[in-house]
C-alpha cells in the first residue's frame, strides 16, 4: 500500500490549453525536454515532423496541418510522474476538448502575450471553471512585442472572471525583454534565449540592486518598481487553497521558444498542484490510494492504424494501479475481460504497458464494446462514475449516402463515428434511420465526418445544410406527450441515439416561445451522457 499511495502521489494530469498558435505544442515540448524525454537538440529542425509524430495521428490532421485529435504524453521530471493532456487547439474541435479536461486534475492556460484571452481560451476556461480545476496561466511570447502587463492581467480577469496572482513579472518584451522579476524570491532572472536546443539555460539570478541595475537600467529598475508597487496595492495575494478550488490563476511571463521561463513554471507547478484527487460515484468520493482500481473512458479514437482498423479508448485511471494481466470489469455492459493492448504516449513514441497507477491516462484496445463516459474497474470494485456530459451541437446536416447500395456501411460508419463522439447524429421524430441528421459542435467536423466515411467505409456521402443552432433535450419527455407538443413553425422533433426525443430550433426566440406555449415542458441545453 505503501508503494502505491507513493507512486500516485508522484503524479501530475494536466491538460493544455490555448488558442491556436499561442504555443501550446511549443510549450509542449520544452516541457518534454526538461523532462529529458526527447532529445530536442536533435530535432529542433524538424519541428513540424516531429509535432506530427507526437500528437498528430489522422490523415486529415496531416493534410490540414492542424491537430484535430487529443493525446496524451507522459514524462518523469525529478520525482514527478507528469500526464499531459494535449488538447485539440482547432475551435472546430472543441468538444473532443472539451472531454479531455474531464480527465485532467488541473489546465494549463497558454496565452499570446501580444494577444491576451482569445475566443477558444474562453470557451474552454468555462469547462474548466465548471469543474473548479486549478488553472495554470502560461503568458508566452515575452520575446516579442507584448501587452502592458496590468492591461494581460486585468484581460484574463475580465474575460475569464477569475482572479490572477503573478508569480514573476516581466522586465520588458520583445528586443527589450530582459528578464522577470521573481516575486517570491525577489530577485531577476536574466533572459537568456537558449533556443538552440541546450538544456542548461544560462538564466541568472540578481538579487543585489547595484547587479539589476547595471543588468537592466536605471529606467527599467524605476519602472519595475513603480510597477511591483501597484501590484501589490492591486493585485490579489498569492493563496494556495484558492489556487487550488480554481479561484486564482497563478500567472507566469515566459517565452517557450527560447526555453525562457518554462523550467520556473514547471517547478512551480509541480508545488501548487495536486496529486489525483477523488472522483465521485453517485455522489460520493472515490478515494484514489484506497480504492481498487477503476478508471473511466472519455474518448475514442478509431482508425489511428488504417491498416488494422483498429479503435482505441483512452481512459484515465481514478483509483488504484492498473495490472495489464488482471481481469477488469466493463461496469456497462457487466462483462469482465482483460484489456487488450494497454498503451501509453511516452513522448513520440506508444509502448504497451504492464501496470499504470490512478492519475495516468492509458489507451487500449476497444473491440466496439466501450462508450465514452464508461467505468472500468476491477471486478469487486462497485463504483460507476458519472457519464460526460454531451455538449450542445450548434451546426445540423442532413446526410444521404451518394449509393444507396452502400446503406449497410453508410450505417455503420456514421453509427462508429457518432460512437466516437465526434459528431451525434438523430432520426427525424417516428421515422427509423431513412434520414440522418447530423449535429455537429464546429463545422469543421463535417469535413471530417466525409473524408472519413469516404476513406475508411468507401461511402461517398451528399451533406445539405439545415439552418436549426439551438438544440434541447426534454428532460421529461416521459411525462408529457411528445407529439401534442406545440411548438414554433421552425421547430423540428428529432430522436437521439438513445432514443431522447429532442427539438432543434433556428433560434432562441423559439426556444423560448415554445417553453411559454408548454406549461410543463421541460428543456436542458446539454444531456447527461448516462447509459
Ligand atoms: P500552438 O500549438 O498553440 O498552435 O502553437 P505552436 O507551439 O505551434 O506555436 C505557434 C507559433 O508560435 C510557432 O511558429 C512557434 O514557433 C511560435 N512560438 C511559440 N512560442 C514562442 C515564443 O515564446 N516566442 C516566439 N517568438 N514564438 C513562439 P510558426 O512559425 O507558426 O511555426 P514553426 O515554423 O516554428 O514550426
């Protein structure tokens, strides 16, 4: 027991997040490096390469240079166990993200210093906030020309409603960035641009006023100063306990590229942040030391080899150790089999595993058997944690399959895609599965849904867009009488894979027209993924 509650104490699940080109993958893979897992002197020219091997599985991500799918990366640094959790930064790709950050125990936040909050950073602060995980906040780019620090501060603060406590202060950016200000310490640290693959960055620490000075400037100095003393009358104190309920982002000034900053934050972030923390199984703690183990599947990913057709479930473990030879219990389906392929990302590379502890993300092989939002777990354990919420899709289509020979794969392809959460597809209310709609979060999953029908079911696919943006569910559908419903002329009866029968609208006018026109009715923007 001793051995385990060490092993998940070591361990740190973070996701990351950020806008696209903020410098997630960047940060990434500094990270990696520190953690000696890959050797980035060696590959610093071929980024874009290497980026593909790390997080980049499908063709389409290939094609379009984007990373459309989540990974998972795990390294050691020091005594830490760290799991990363690489989130799609593509805004049509939210809602695989968005079931990421279930997994994770606390968030990263990369923000451009000359940009500040972008539209995608706040779509997924919410989750974040929903959850109440501790959020990291990364400003990158100091290099370059930034924001007023006060203006970044005060950005994330409006547009994230939280508060932010810096942990060092930038002197300067761009060609005049000459350091942060180590709040606790009270010292700089000199900039140094060990871009070129060093690990050892020749960063100084000064903490004598005469070696600042003659460092940055009497101006510089002035301003530091100046600065330093508005923040203090201003900005909120540092708090651990509040960091840690999600309350307070520590902020930390840095620059991926040039290795600046990125060693700092990460040993500040392995001391603020927690080890697996419990989970809850109808409503209550599921302690990760004492508990056997049991994990839950929040995403699916098929075809990662074409050539073996094969789909895997990538779950996070909760409690316990896993042993890949000890037989596991689909709670779901209440078969008990031994997982298949277990697999982790170290790095580029993926390695079949013998044992992982609660904290770590592991994939395994899925026969069709697991849904997202499913427990795993070892067969005298009784727990059964909460499905994942499915998130509201905000574009429709209808979709005919060009051959209507095909009707067999047509089926079962945007069947297995909808299963993988990539996109949710309904029937028209009272008409079985003659007419497909498809519901997707970004459009960009519509490209996808296409390439992939024609790519791995050989279903060439017709897509006519429909104009509805509101979705809901009818939570007491079972109550009232579906079909005496009156609702607006644009409203449209449509049944989910389950079975729930919901109503799409053109917009939120009618929604609430409809709700005013049925007393009892009532709507909810998202469902509980529940089996
Ligand atoms: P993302 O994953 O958040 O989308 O961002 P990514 O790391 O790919 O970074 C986006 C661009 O910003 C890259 O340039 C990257 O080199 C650059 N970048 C990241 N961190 C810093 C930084 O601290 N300072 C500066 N000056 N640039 C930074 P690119 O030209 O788009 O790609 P590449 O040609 O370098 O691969």
């Amino acid at each position: 027991m001793e051995d385990l509650k060490k092993e998940i104490e070591k361990r740190r699940t973070f996701a990351i997040i950020s806008h696209p080109d903020a410098g997630k993958t960047t940060l990434t893979e500094k990270f990696l490096l520190y953690g000696g897992a890959i050797n980035l002197a060696g590959s610093v020219k071929g980024k874009a390469t290497a980026r593909h091997a790390v997080s980049d599985w499908m063709e389409i991500e290939k094609q379009r240079g984007i990373s459309v799918t989540s990974s998972v990366l795990q390294f050691h640094y020091g005594d830490y166990c760290i799991n990363i959790l690489d989130t799609p930064g593509h805004q049509d790709f939210s809602e695989d993200t968005y079931r990421t950050l279930m997994a994770a125990d606390s968030a990263v936040m990369v923000i451009d210093a000359s940009k500040g909050v972008e539209a995608q950073t706040r779509k997924l602060f919410k989750v974040c906030a929903m959850r109440h995980i501790p959020i990291f906040t990364f400003i990158n780019k100091m290099d370059r020309d930034a924001m007023d620090t006060f203006e970044l501060l005060d950005n994330v603060e409006k547009e994230l409603g939280i508060e932010t406590t810096p942990v060092n202060w930038p002197i300067g950016s761009g060609k005049h960035f000459k350091g942060v200000y180590d709040v606790e310490q009270k010292n700089v640290l000199t900039f140094a641009d060990t871009e070129k693959g060093t690990k050892e960055g020749k960063s100084e620490a000064l903490s004598e006023e005469t070696e600042i000075v003659a460092y940055i400037g009497a101006e510089a100095w002035e301003n530091l100063n100046e600065e330093l003393e508005l923040l203090s009358g201003a900005g909120a104190t540092f708090d651990l306990e509040k960091v840690r309920a999600g309350e307070l982002t520590p902020v930390f000034f840095g620059s991926a590229l040039t290795n600046f900053g990125v060693e700092f934050f990460l040993k500040h972030y392995l001391a603020m942040a927690l080890p697996p923390t419990p989970r809850t199984s109808a409503g209550e703690p599921v302690d990760p030391v004492t508990h056997g183990f049991s994990a839950f599947v929040f995403k699916i990913q098929a075809n990662m080899n074409k050539a073996h057709r094969d789909r895997i479930a990538f779950m996070r473990i909760c409690s316990g150790k896993f042993e890949a030879d000890k037989n596991v219990k689909h709670v779901q389906s209440g078969r008990e089999m031994r997982l298949s392929q277990p697999q982790q990302l170290m790095a580029d590379e993926r390695r079949v595993i013998e044992e992982a502890y609660a904290g770590d993300i592991i994939g395994v092989f899925d026969p069709g058997l697991f849904s997202i939002g499913d427990t795993i777990e070892a067969p005298e354990e009784n727990v059964r944690y909460e499905g994942i919420p499915t998130f509201a899709p905000e574009h429709f289509a209808r979709v005919r399959q060009l051959d209507t020979m095909k009707r067999k794969q047509f089926v079962k392809g945007v069947t297995q895609i909808a299963q993988e959460g990539a996109i949710q597809i309904f029937q028209e209310y009272n008409s079985g599965m003659e007419e497909i709609i498809v519901g997707v979060v970004g459009v960009l999953q519509f490209d996808v849904l296409k390439f992939r029908l024609e790519n791995e079911y050989n279903v060439e696919i017709r897509l006519e867009n429909l104009p509805y943006e509101h979705i809901r569910w009818i939570e007491n559908w079972r109550e009232i009488d579906v079909e005496k419903l009156s609702g607006t002329s644009d409203m449209k009866k449509v049944v989910d894979m389950k079975g729930n029968p919901l109503l799409l609208f053109v917009n939120a006018w009618s929604v609430g027209m409809t709700l005013d026109r049925n007393e009892n009715l009532v709507l909810s923007e998202f469902s509980r993924n529940e089996i």
